[in-house]
C-alpha cells in the first residue's frame, strides 16, 4: 500500500540540513524559472522561436522540480517517510512526463540555433509559429507516452523485496530493485529503448553544435562570433549537465554503487539543472538580462507609484 523514502531518515542533523538545502534550490528554481517565464510572456521583443522554447523549458523545470522536492522537504520536517503506492506512481510518471519533454525541448532548441545560424535565410520558414507550436506539442506528447510506458509497465510487476527505498523519492531504479528477480527484465528493456532515443537526440545536438561552430567561426566580425556563442554556449552547458547526469545513474556498473554516491548524483540530474537553468540562460543572453531589467524598473515604478498615491 505504500512505500518508505528513507535515504534521509538516520539522524536529525541531516534531516535539517536536507531541509533547508531543497528548500533553497527549489526557491531558487521557483523565482528563476517564474522570473524567465514572466519576461518572456510579458516582452513582445522576446516572442520568438528561441524564447519560446525557452518559455517551455521553464515551465517544464517547474514541474520537474515540484514532482520530488516538495514531498521530501515535508518527509524531512515532519518525519514522515511514507508515500503512498499512488503517490509514488504519480512521482514516476510525472518526473518521466516532466524530464522526457526537457530533453525533448532542448533537442529541438538545438535545432533552432542550427537553423539561426546556419540558415537565416530560411528561419522564418523553417520556425513559423505554426512549426514551433507542432514541435512543442510534439515535446510535451513524447514526454506523456514516456511517462506511460514506464509507469504502466514498472507498477505492473510483482514487488517481492519489501517497500524501502534508498532514495528522496520514488526512483525508477529504487523500485525496480524491490521486484522478483525474473520480471524486471522487461522494464531494463524498456529503459533501454528510452536510452537510445536519448542518445540518438544527443547525436543529433553534438551534429547541429558542429554545423554551428563551424558556421559561426567562418563569421567576420569578433562581435558577430560573440552574439553566436553566447545564444550557444548556456543551451550546451544545460545539455551536458542533463546528460551526463542522467547516463551515468541509469548506466553505471553495479561494483561502483553506493548510497550516497546515488544519492548526489540523483540531486545532480533531478534537482539541481531546474534551479540553475535560468541563471545559465540569463547571465550568457543579454537580449533577456535587458527585458528582466525593463520588467523589474516597470514593477519597482508601479510599487512607488501605490506607495506615494497610498501616502497621499
């Protein structure tokens, strides 16, 4: 009937510390993300193909990052360490919902840096408002069968090795430990089509990223070269992060497991790139960093404005 997160339960010091860490990064994810979100819904400079995605991106860090942390914070505060079986089939499907369509968003944000730079001529036709809505729908879609197969298919097997798992939240890998020893097979395969899709996406990024490096060291101008690199540069970083993380929990031989690497490495790839996504994108893209810039003095006016009309 239920599950039993117990990563953090041995002693109180670390409960408190795992507390006011989550709760630190899922603020920073909430303000950043909703700061990124607010601009680019609220600047009609930013309404293009690149923000739009950007726009997705964000939303969808929102909804990984509240899938797994809110849950833990409470577990930790309140020491109450079970999730129920419908909780945590929730949590599966939604950070598999949430983290396919990321990486979904950010292969497709790949592709419309290749087209900027590589084919300007052909951008306006390649990234209409109509493509660009078909492949966010197509980002969001993908991420829901994903979420589905794996869900259905993990919470269909005979659990036989109790209810404890070694993690914040209900990881995929943690689960399937608890199954009889014959019938997780199906779901390793399963895991391993979802690999290579991952893969064959990656591909597909370091492709684009060759294509625009070369495109972009053929431009003239220092400044021209800078102005490319820098729309660039945050989304690689992003990717390498999600990726890297990501293979190396569901990839790693078994002899170099252990509970606290397992544990830092899942804060790495579940927690962490929604928190810093935004600071990466704002601090390398001063077309945003201008329009949060316009946003805040517009709300810092607005605020003044109430206050001396209110003092009046």
């Amino acid at each position: 009937m239920e599950f039993l997160l117990l990563v953090f339960r041995d002693t109180q010091e670390l409960q408190l510390l795992h507390f006011w860490f989550f709760l630190g990064i899922y603020l920073a994810a909430l303000l950043g993300n909703g700061l990124v979100i607010t601009t680019i819904a609220c600047d009609q400079h930013l309404h293009t193909p690149m923000y739009f995605f950007l726009l997705n991106l964000s939303v969808l860090n929102l909804g990984c990052i509240s899938t797994t942390v809110p849950k833990s914070m409470a577990s930790s505060l309140w020491d109450t360490w079970a999730i129920s079986y419908a909780g945590c089939a929730a949590q599966v499907f939604l950070y598999f919902f949430s983290a396919t369509a990321e990486f979904s968003c950010l292969t497709i944000m790949a592709y419309d840096r290749y087209v900027s730079i590589c084919k300007p001529l052909h951008y306006g036709t390649l990234l209409s408002s109509r493509a660009c809505v078909h492949m966010a729908a197509a980002a969001w879609a993908t991420g829901f069968l994903n979420a589905v197969l794996h869900t259905a298919n993990t919470f269909s097997l005979p659990l036989c090795k109790g209810n404890a798992l070694d993690q914040f939240f209900c990881e995929l890998l943690q689960i399937l430990k608890l199954s009889c020893s014959d019938s997780y097979l199906r779901e390793f395969g399963l895991l391993l089509v979802c690999i290579s899709v991952t893969l064959i996406s990656f591909v597909f990024i370091v492709v684009s990223y060759v294509q625009i490096f070369r495109a972009v060291l053929r431009i003239p101008s220092e400044q021209g070269r800078h102005k490319a690199f820098s729309t660039c540069l945050p989304h690689l970083l992003v990717v390498s992060l999600f990726v890297s993380t990501g293979t190396y929990t569901y990839l790693k031989p078994p002899s170099i497991s252990s509970p606290s690497l397992n544990l830092v490495v899942s804060i790495l790839y579940s927690v962490v790139p929604p928190a810093v996504n935004p600071l990466i994108y704002s601090m390398r893209n001063q077309e945003l960093k201008d329009a949060l810039r316009k946003l805040m003095a517009g709300w810092f006016s607005k605020a003044i404005n109430c206050s001396s009309s209110a003092h009046h």
